[in-house]
C-alpha cells in the first residue's frame, strides 16, 4: 500500500513556492509568510483560489495524482478562502526535543514523528491547542474538527508549516490551506491518522471539503 504523501514532496513543496513569490508580487505584505505578514483580503482570496486551480490541474493530469478516473474529475471541493481562519498561534515547544509520537495509519500500520511544540491560538473567542510533529525540517498538523465526517473526510486534514516561518515560538496557521489525505481520494494510500489531542470542538470551515 502506497503511503500518503504527508510531509513535503514535489506538490507541496511547490505549492509553497508559488505562494511565497505570488505573494511578494503582490506588494501587500511585509513579509513572506510570517506572523508579521500583511495581506489585504482580496489579494489573499485570489492567491488561494488560483493555487486551488493548480492543484485541481495537477490532480487532473499528474501521475502522482490520487485521482483514478482523472476523466471524471471535476476538480476538489473548498470553503471559501477566508483571512479570519489565517491565525497566529504562540508555540510550547517540548523542553525534551527526543519526545516522539507513534501515530496510527489508515491501513493499520504506524509511524514515528518527532512531537515539535504545541501551537496555541485563540479562535472565536476561545483558546485552543494543535499538536505539532515534526519529520526532517518539515513541520505539520494532523486534526480533526466539528466538520470532520460532515463536510470534510472523516480521517481529519492536515496543514504543512514552512519551518522558515516559525519564528520567536510564534507561526501563522493559515486553515485555508488545510487539505484531505491521498487516501480520502483512493484507498490504496495509507495515511496518518491525528492523534487524540488534535481533535477540535469546533468547526473550521475553511481548507478542503470532502462532501
């Protein structure tokens, strides 16, 4: 069974360079993706409707692509881009940086990650807690939310950090750019499954849908 491409690979890698650079040319930003950073909102909805249609295309016509009737497909589901699920969030990192989480695949099998630092933020008035792991130089979260089975794939989303971007324990968590697992498309990848603690009670409606 093939694994899910969780941590950063060609897609994502390049996903997160095209962002970087369309977001320097469009001359709204004071930085280039920090928690520092200014977008105007209309600028930023754009941004990420146009790397949702690039990701459509490469499901539609890559060979990596999860997609098995590449005919059919009418391209991913989203919620609208929204600016207020672009969060900052303050990071507990673990005082013992040899700490590992074992977390569960979908094909019952399991993997080892480094657990890198809590991310704490405040959404809709209240304080909620993220785990984050670590694999390499690449930083991501594994969560589910009140979506998670309704509107989204029930095995949860995940958000890739730019670890460029983790400053001062400070990091933004932009939930627009949560996406679905490869296994959510095609059953013959296996995927992480978020632990427990990454199970939040409220809805994020932002980042990828699956329904």
């Amino acid at each position: 069974m093939l694994k899910n491409k969780f941590f950063l690979t060609g897609l994502f890698l390049l996903v997160l360079i095209v962002l970087y650079y369309s977001f320097f040319d469009g001359g709204n930003l004071t930085s280039g993706g920090g928690v520092d950073e200014v977008i105007e909102p209309e600028t930023y909805r754009q941004q990420i409707d146009a790397e949702r249609k690039r990701k459509d295309e490469f499901f539609r016509t890559s060979e990596q692509s999860p997609i098995t009737d590449k005919d059919a497909f009418k391209g991913l589901r989203y919620f609208a881009p929204d600016p207020d699920y672009r969060i900052p969030a303050r990071l507990e990192p673990f005082a013992d940086k040899t700490q590992k989480l074992v977390i569960r695949m979908t094909d019952g099998s399991e993997e080892v990650y480094d657990k890198f630092a809590h991310a704490v933020f405040s959404l809709n008035g209240e304080t909620h807690r993220l785990l984050i792991v670590k694999q390499g130089e690449t930083y991501a979260i594994q969560f589910r939310d009140a979506t998670s089975g309704q509107e989204t794939y029930g095995g949860g989303r995940y958000i890739e950090l730019n670890p460029d971007d983790v400053t001062d324990n400070r990091v933004t968590l932009d939930f627009n750019a949560a996406y679905n697992p490869y296994c959510a498309y095609n059953p013959t990848f296996a995927c992480p499954l978020p632990p427990a603690e990454n199970k939040l009670p409220i809805a994020i409606k932002a980042g990828e849908r699956y329904h």
